[in-house]
C-alpha cells in the first residue's frame, strides 16, 4: 500500500459519508409534508369546525367562547370570594384591563381583508378567552 491509496481511501471515506449525510437530509426533507406542523395561529384546544362553508366555520367558532366565557366567569367569583377585601379591586382593575386587552388583540386580527381573516379572529378571541381562567385557577392555588 502506497501513500497515495491511503489518502484514496480516506478521500474515498469522506465521500461516502457526504453522501450519506446527503440520502438522509432527503429523505428527511421528503417525508416532512407528510407530518402537518403546529399552526400557530390556533391555540391550544383548537378544534376545527368540520365544515367546508366558511359563513358556517365562522360562526361555529364565534360559538366556541361561549363556554370559555362561563369557565371564565366561574373562575373570576371563585377567586374573588377566595381574596382579601384589599386584593378586589385590583382584581377588578386587572380583569377590565384583561377584557380590553383580549378585545383589541380581535379587532387587530379582525381588521385586514380576506376570510381567513374573520377565522383567525374568531379563533383569537377563543383562544384568549380559554386562556385566562387557567391564570385565575392558577393564582387561587397560591391564595
């Protein structure tokens, strides 16, 4: 063996290990449509309405914060009635500061053209909504 076929082999080596690296980038790239990534826009919880007619979409989600509402407001007096007569008002002032908050973050969502626009919205309002009773559930655990 020469010291020109050690440095074929090594040579030789490194190819085979580019192209490997090469098969499975992709293969890795290939299979990627095939597993759906997380859309963002949506919050946890989200599930789609089903239906294929967007008027019909639109107002199933619009629904869904009805019972985030409910789950809220049982959150909001179960922790009011927990506190300290201090700690009510600015619970109040936190909670309206909330609602204008969650109310401006839809009409933000809501504004540009376009009917994905009226879903994302609607899905925002949904997902803030669903989001602050845990915040009120959590601060009554460190009551």
């Amino acid at each position: 063996m020469t010291p020109g076929d050690v440095f074929v082999r090594a040579n030789k080596r490194e190819r085979d290990d580019i192209a490997r690296g090469m098969f499975f980038a992709v293969t890795v790239l290939a299979w990627m449509p095939a597993f759906p990534a997380a859309a963002e826009m949506f919050g946890r919880g989200f599930q789609p309405c089903g239906d294929k007619l967007h008027t019909r979409i639109v107002e199933c989600i619009k629904a869904k914060p009805n019972a985030a509402d409910q789950r809220l407001n049982t959150a909001y007096k179960a922790l009011q009635a927990r506190i300290d007569a201090p700690q009510h008002q600015p619970l109040l002032a936190a909670q309206r500061l909330w609602l204008q908050y969650r109310d401006a973050n839809y009409g933000f969502s809501g504004v540009q053209d376009g009917s994905i626009r009226q879903v994302q919205a609607a899905e925002c309002i949904r997902s803030m909504t669903a989001t602050r009773p845990r915040e009120l559930e959590k601060a009554m655990e460190f009551d």
